[in-house]
C-alpha cells in the first residue's frame, strides 16, 4: 500500500468526521433550541452560551483544519487509531442525537 493510497483513504476518513461534525452541531444545536437536550461538554457548552455562530464555527473549523493537516503529512498506524476512534466516537453521538429525535417526535 502506498503512502497516496493511504491519504486518499484518511482524507475520506477525515471528511467522514468533517461531515458528521457539522451534523454534530445541527442536532445539538436543534437540541439545546427546543430545550430537548444540553451540551455535553463543558468547553463546547460555554462557547455555545457566548456564541451559536462561534459554536458552529469550531465545529466546522477544527475538522477542516485536521483535513488539511492530513493531506499534508504521511498517515501513519497511530494517527488511524485516532481517526477510527474519532469515527466510532461521533457515529456514537449522531446516534443518540437520532435517538432524542426519535423520543421527541413519536413521544
């Protein structure tokens, strides 16, 4: 496998995260608007209280930023620990977002 083959496949793998990210932000946003749910992390929340725009300007930055960085430098086994585990982590989320939506709209 070459080092190409390999950054076409983080690339994928990071706008995977990019794409779930800003879902990510959509939900907790349409979430915290209705007052369904709150935001689960401290630092995020009180971006969140401050700024809605900044809120959803750290979500759609930091993983542009990680895409950008990954086109830039050779994927190495660790590093996909970490994007696995970034998938798996938010696929978590976006399923309990579904979930809330779920409880909220059939009751």
């Amino acid at each position: 496998m070459t080092s190409t083959h390999l950054n076409t496949k983080a690339v994928f793998a990071v706008f995977l995260l990019f794409l779930m990210s800003i879902l990510d932000a959509f939900y907790t946003d349409l979430g915290i608007r209705l007052d369904f749910i709150t935001e689960a992390n401290p630092l995020m929340g009180s971006v969140y209280e401050s700024s809605v725009a900044g809120f959803y300007a750290i979500k759609i930055a930091l993983p542009l930023l990680m895409l950008f960085i990954i086109m830039k430098i050779r994927v190495r086994n660790h590093l996909w620990f970490l994007i696995g585990g970034s998938l798996i982590l938010y696929s978590l989320i976006l399923a309990m977002h579904i979930r809330w939506i779920t409880m909220v709209t059939i009751g």
